[in-house]
C-alpha cells in the first residue's frame, strides 16, 4: 500500500468523523455536529479550522432570529478527499484478506 493514498488530514480519527458526517448533508449547524461527533466546542472548531485550511470544509455563519450560527459543508475537494481515503483503507482490508487466504499453511 502506497502511503500517498492516504490522506494525512484524515488519518485523525475526528476529522474522519467530521468530513464523513458531512459527507451526507447539504449544511450542518456546529452544534449539530458538535453532539453528534462528541467534541467540546473549541475542540471541534480546531479541527473544523484545520479541514477549512485544506479546503475541506466551509464554514459560513449567520443567525437565526438574534441567535448567531455556524453551518458547516463538506466541499468537493473535501469529498474527493474522502472518498480517496476509504478507498485506500478498503484496499487495505482487500490485501490483508487475500494476503490471508493465499497463506501457504491456510
């Protein structure tokens, strides 16, 4: 398995359940996200700023009524991402399972 298939973003196990989390919304509200992955505040707005930097998530805010908000969106380089990093773990999975069956005292 070559090491440049995996994504150095996503080997840390909360931005892995972030982006996957998002990967199935359109806009999640931080606090939503927040329970769901369960992070403290702060905690989730590091890991949030780290997957922005990369381009990974978008991060806009606003409010509703006079209360503000942060929504969160997993971007297409962020899917990409994804998507290129499961595939290398299933990879991995794959060679280990037929690494096994080949095995020549099996």
């Amino acid at each position: 398995m070559d090491p440049a298939d995996f994504d150095t973003a996503l080997l840390d196990p909360t931005r892995l359940s972030i982006v996957s989390l998002l990967v199935s919304v359109e806009w999640a509200e931080f606090g939503w996200v927040r329970e769901t992955v369960g992070m403290s505040p702060s905690a989730l707005s590091k890991q949030v700023s780290t997957l922005e930097t990369r381009g990974y998530v978008e991060v806009k805010k606003g409010y509703v009524g006079k209360r503000p908000r942060t929504w969160l969106a997993l971007t297409p380089t962020g899917r990409a991402a994804l998507e290129r990093h499961v595939a290398a773990l299933h990879r991995i999975v794959e060679e280990s399972q037929r690494a096994a069956a080949e095995r020549p005292d099996a």
